[in-house]
C-alpha cells in the first residue's frame, strides 16, 4: 500500500512539469486537447491507485 502511495505521488510530481509546460505554452499558443488528456490520463490513474489504496487500509 505504501509504495502504491509513493508511486502515485512521484507520478503527480512529474505530471506538474508538462502542466508547467502548457501554463507557459497558453500564453502564445493553443494547447491541444491530446496534450491535456495526456496529463489527464496521469491525474486519474494516480487518483485510481490512491483509492485502491484507501480501499485497503
């Protein structure tokens, strides 16, 4: 169960670069609905490992 935790917290830790990364790019230029779904698909997996984790403890 911890390391589902640490997983998904590393994992959201690293989905914070490419919203940086759309942050800066929004302010020149339109972000792509593929480029938010990536970082949406990150966002919910991790939920979804957290609330098996939450499920078990």
């Amino acid at each position: 169960m911890v390391n589902a935790a640490v997983q998904s917290s590393e994992r959201l830790e690293g989905a914070a670069s490419p919203l940086a990364m759309l942050e800066d790019k929004a302010d020149s230029e339109q972000i792509t609905a593929s480029e938010l779904s990536a970082v949406r698909c990150i966002v919910e997996a991790c939920a979804s490992d957290l609330d098996a984790v939450l499920e078990q403890a």
